[in-house]
C-alpha cells in the first residue's frame, strides 16, 4: 500500500544541514496496526509527516499505491490527503472558531459531499464516539478527551484508509488515553490501516507491528502478530466542480463572517477607509445633484429654451444705451419664425410708486402677455395680462410679494390704483414670493404691458431686449445661430448679442461634473487607503491564522481552497464596508434634507451601485496578495505554528 525507498529528509538551518531521516526503507500493507517508536528528535514525525503527504523527503522515492507520488504538485498531494488519510494529533488541531460538528464536516466539504450527506455522516460518526450530544459546542467547552475524539471523528469522515496519529494521547490523562486507544484499536478491526507516532512503549504495544526510529535511521521492525484487516466501508466523493466551488465558497463565507464578528473592533477600523471613501462618494455626488439642480431651477425661472437679445456688443458695453436698434418690427418678425414659439419684447424704467399718502422707489418691466411666465414667474392672486391688454394698452400692473407687503400689508389690493410716476395703473396681480438666485434683490418690481410701458409711462418706442422662446423639439444651439443670422441680416450688421439659457445649463452642468471629479478623486484616494489598510490586516490574518491553514490543508484543503477563503474574507469585509458607507450617507442626507428649508441632497442608484462595486473591487484587489500567501504556506510549517 504504501512504499518508502532511500527516503532521506535533511533542514537547512543557516550554513548548517540536519540530516533528520537516513536512508529510510519501508513497506506498509493495507489493514496494518503500526507503531512508529521513538525518543524526541529521533525523526518519527517527520517520517508521519512524509508519509502523510504534508512534508516532502529531500531524496528517495515515496509509492502510494504502485504511484511514485514523489512527483506531485500540491494539488496532487492535496487529493491524497483528501481521499486517503486521516490525521489524528496531539493538540486535537481543532479550529476554534468552528462547532465540533462543523470541524467534523470540513473535509468532506473538500471532498464534495452534499450538505445533507456530510451532515448525516458527521452526526453518526459523533455518535459511534459517543459526542453527538456535543455537536453544537465549541472546542474550547470540551475536555481533552472529548476533543480528541471530535478529531478522530473528523478524521474518519472522507473515510479515513490510513489514520495517522501523531501521539493521540500525549496531551491526556490515562483514563482519556486508554479511551482513544480502544477507539484506535476499534478501527483497526474495521478495516482502517493505522500507522501510530508515540515515545510510549505502552502505547506501541497496541500495535501489531512495531518500528524503532533512532537519530533518523530505522532500527528494528518487529511484527508481534500478522492481523489485518479489509476496510468494509469506503467513501467514494463526487467530482462535480461547480456543486464543490458552492460549497465550499458557503463554508468559507460563513467563516469569514465568524473571523469578522471574532475581531469587530479590528474589522471596524479595517473598514473605515472604505466607509468614509464610499460615504464621501455618495454625499458628494448628492451634494452635486441636489445643487446642480438648485442652479438649474434658477436657470429655468429665468427662461427655459429661451434666448435673450440684447443691444451692443456684449455685457458691459459702454454703448450699448445708446444703442437703439431692437425694435417691435424686431420682435414680431422673429415671432413668426418656425422654430420659435413666440417672441416677447422688454422694456424697463425706474420710478416713484405712490399710494396714499406714500412714495417708495420702484422699477417698472415690460413685456407681453408671455413675460411673466418666460421668467418663472407664477401668480398669487389676481391674472395675468392677456393679448386684449397688449392691444389696447391698458392701464393695469401687477405688483411682486414686496410691492404687496409695503403698501397692502392687511388689506386687498386688487383693484386698487396705484401711480408711478404719477400715472395711474390698475393692480391685477399678485407674483409669488421669488427666493431664487435671481430674484429677492430688494427691489419694488412692478409688471405691465410693453405697449402701456411706452405709450403711457416713458414715450421711449424703443426694445431693451427681446426674449423668445425656442420650440422643445429644436436644438437651442441651432436655433440661436439661425436666429442670429436672419437678425444681422435684417439689420445689415451685428449689432446685438444674446445668451442663451442651454448654454448657461450646459456651463453650470459641466463646472458640476469637474466639481464632482475633483471630490470624487479625494474619496478615491480615501478608498485607496482603505484598501491598503484591508489588505495590512488580511496579511495580519493570514499570519494569526496560519496554524488554521495548515489544519485544513493537513485534511484536503487546496491552494485554491484557502486562497478563495482569505479572498472571500476580504470582499466580505469590504462588501460589508461599502453598505455601512451607504447607510451612514443616506442617514446623513436624510438628516441633511430634514434640516435644510431651500436646498436638498439628491440621491440616486446609480452611485450606490457603482459604490457597491468598488467596495467589492478593492476586495479583490487587495485581498489577492494576502490570500496568495496563504495559500503558498506549506502545511507542516502551518501546522507548527502557534
């Protein structure tokens, strides 16, 4: 069954060679009882753990099976440990974090048993060792006896052909140790091959077969009495690759959950680079939105899809008050132009409003029956002007919330007279109060027609400014040069400017987008730093838990096992990271929004999950060097480790 030839072992210390095992020949038959006898140093476990694939011989051949598995990669030896062996140790190897049901199972978990099947076999192999009571308790509740024997029950679970124990009694008292033995002996008898590690004497003669190891050289093999046994049961795992990677991911997710709630003052601190990263993107991108939209409102009180002309070059003009060359003719041909809706002119003036026996200053607009409405102004009370009150020139106003507040304060004003300037004007209308960023500037502002304006009040024929309106379905841009080209040619030279209210939109969109950018690459930089930090305490992890990882490679475990666990531990960790960030940023927006009267923090998905995605990115990222580690540790060199 198993066969050593020439086996030699020698550790390198410094510039010093140990020759540990010496020209180690060996034959071992399948149904054997065998002691390996040995004073401390003398190379026994060494050579057990040669035998069972955990340490590699520095020369010599090893043949499980008629294979020389000298050979093998790590995966390879990985599967023969899986399927063939059975480790049984001093100090239990248990993992703490595990219920001894669950230390049980893992191997066949490694094996690909389904849950059901694993479970079953675990719970009666608890049972014939008389713990099934203590399936759900954690190692450190058990005695030592009890614990050896949850670590003789898991290493029979894949089957266990060949136990290895490795002084199975050295860390109990005798009535513990004579338990374990008469357990040893009883799977001895059920077929189970045993090659058995002790300094014990009493202990070898258990035994059917006893070998003495002296400073790495074997120096008798005795065989007290040729027993040997046919294993009746042998434990056949599937190869199903997806069903074994679920899994063995679920295992390795709820481990990584029980590591995480074992450190939770280590694993907050481990995810506050990425809480603060991912709660800074959120917030600032609500930030964005809510006050690009808060701008936008404004822009839109002021006109949407429109177009101001005005006189002159260019704001700032020095002429352009002198410049008189927009005109009604001006505004009625562009009125009639397809792509625009309508075209309204303005004019404006200042002046002294009197009511009673009170003057205050005041400024006068005017505009056609669409002003009110193209600036985003709504009305309180009252109407709005209407085509009659163009044509007809009519007498009328209406006065803004101010107006209202200094000469109405507790009485009605519509229908009342008011005069500016000394002319009468009939109060139609109230406006709403406009805390927008164009409005509120202190001002009395008074509303009345274009033609009232210039027939009644200033004389002046002339148009400040011509607003029009552009059809939804045309592209502003297109509609400001068309516009622009028809007026210079009506004029005979440019001598007018306009802004367009899109342009304006598309500014402020884009001063918000590099805003959001410059922001967002310092959450980034947040983010970074938490990574690097997930990625300190992963290789911290892999370091306090090597003795765990040699355990699960010394039961089955691959590379590809332990370096999906520690993968798996840290996407969790950041995964969990990035909600807490989510969470901690829509309460702050809410609490933000409740608070604020005028401006608001606009929250969408769409960061939240690109938000969740990173968080699971750095996961990978920085958990793959960690998890590499882990998984290149050699597993006699894990289990060592305390």
């Amino acid at each position: 069954m198993l066969k050593l030839e020439n086996i030699n072992k020698k550790f390198v210390f410094g510039d010093n060679d140990i020759h540990v095992l010496k020209d180690i020949n060996l034959e071992i038959k399948k149904g054997e009882f065998i002691a390996i006898i040995g004073q401390s140093g003398s190379g026994k476990s060494t050579l057990m753990n040669i035998i069972g694939c955990l340490d590699t011989q520095t020369s010599g051949k090893y043949i499980i099976d008629g294979k020389d598995i000298s050979s093998f990669n790590s995966n390879q030896k990985a599967k023969l440990r899986k399927d063939k062996f059975g480790f049984v140790f001093q100090k239990y190897n248990l993992i703490t974090s595990l219920s001894s049901l669950d230390n049980v199972v893992l191997p066949a978990i490694y094996g690909g048993l389904e849950k059901d099947e694993r479970e079953r076999r675990a719970y009666e192999l608890l049972d014939s060792l008389g713990m099934k009571d203590k399936a759900p308790s954690m190692p450190n509740k058990l005695s030592g006896g009890q614990q050896q024997r949850v670590s003789i029950a898991r290493a029979l679970m894949n089957g266990g052909e060949i136990i290895l124990a490795d002084e199975p009694t050295g860390a109990l008292d005798s009535k513990s140790g004579e338990m374990v033995m008469e357990i040893i002996g009883d799977l001895h008898k059920k077929g189970h091959t045993i090659v058995l590690v002790t300094h014990d004497k009493n202990i070898a003669n258990y035994a059917n077969r006893i070998i003495e190891i002296k400073d790495g050289k074997i120096l008798s093999d005795e065989t007290k009495k040729d027993e040997q046994y046919s294993q009746k049961e042998q434990i056949r795992t599937k190869n199903r690759l997806f069903v074994d990677l679920i899994n063995k991911s679920v295992q390795s997710f709820k481990m990584s959950i029980s590591s995480i709630l074992a450190h939770k003052l280590r694993s907050l601190l481990t995810m506050l680079g990425i809480i603060i990263g991912i709660s800074s993107v959120i917030c600032v991108v609500a930030l964005g939105e809510g006050s690009q939209e808060k701008i936008l409102s404004s822009i839109r009180a002021i006109g949407t899809n429109t177009i101001n002309i005005y006189p002159g070059k260019s704001f700032g003009d020095m002429r352009a008050n002198r410049v008189n060359t927009l005109n009604m003719d001006d505004s009625l041909f562009l009125g009639r132009q397809s792509y625009l809706d309508y075209s309204t002119p303005n004019t404006s003036t200042s002046g002294t409003l009197t009511y009673g026996n009170k003057n205050l200053n005041a400024s006068l607009r005017g505009g056609s029956e669409y002003s009110l409405s193209i600036n985003g102004i709504e009305i309180e009370s009252g109407r709005d002007f209407t085509k009659y009150d163009i044509d007809s020139s009519n007498s009328v106003v209406i006065i803004d919330d101010a107006t209202n507040d200094e000469f109405f304060k507790d009485i009605d004003p519509i229908g009342k007279v008011v005069f500016f300037n000394k002319k009468p004007l009939k109060i139609i209308g109230i406006t709403k109060k406009d805390d927008g960023a164009f409005g509120g500037s202190g001002v009395l502002r008074l509303y009345s027609p274009f033609s009232t304006v210039i027939n009644k009040i200033t004389g002046d024929r002339s148009v400040q400014s011509i607003t029009v309106k552009v059809k939804d379905d045309v592209d502003p841009q297109l509609a400001e040069d068309a516009l622009v080209n028809i007026l210079t040619q009506k004029h005979g030279r440019k001598d007018f400017f306009t802004r367009n209210s899109d342009t304006i939109r598309q500014t402020v969109e884009s001063t918000m987008g590099t805003m959001r950018i410059l922001i967002s690459s310092i959450a980034f930089i947040s983010l970074l730093v938490g990574g690097i930090g997930v990625m300190n305490i992963m290789l911290v992890s892999v370091t306090e838990r090597t003795k765990e990882i040699g355990i699960k490679m010394a039961i089955g475990a691959k590379q590809s096992d332990i370096m999906q666990q520690f993968l798996i531990e840290s996407i969790v960790l950041c995964i969990i990271g990035g909600i807490l960030g989510l969470i901690f940023a829509y309460s702050f927006g809410y609490i933000f929004n409740q608070l604020s009267s005028d401006f608001y923090m606009i929250f969408n998905v769409t960061p939240a999950i690109i938000a969740i995605l990173t968080s699971t990115f750095i996961g990978v990222a920085f958990g793959y060097i960690p998890a590499k580690n882990a998984s290149k540790l050699n597993p006699i060199e894990a289990l060592l480790q305390e």
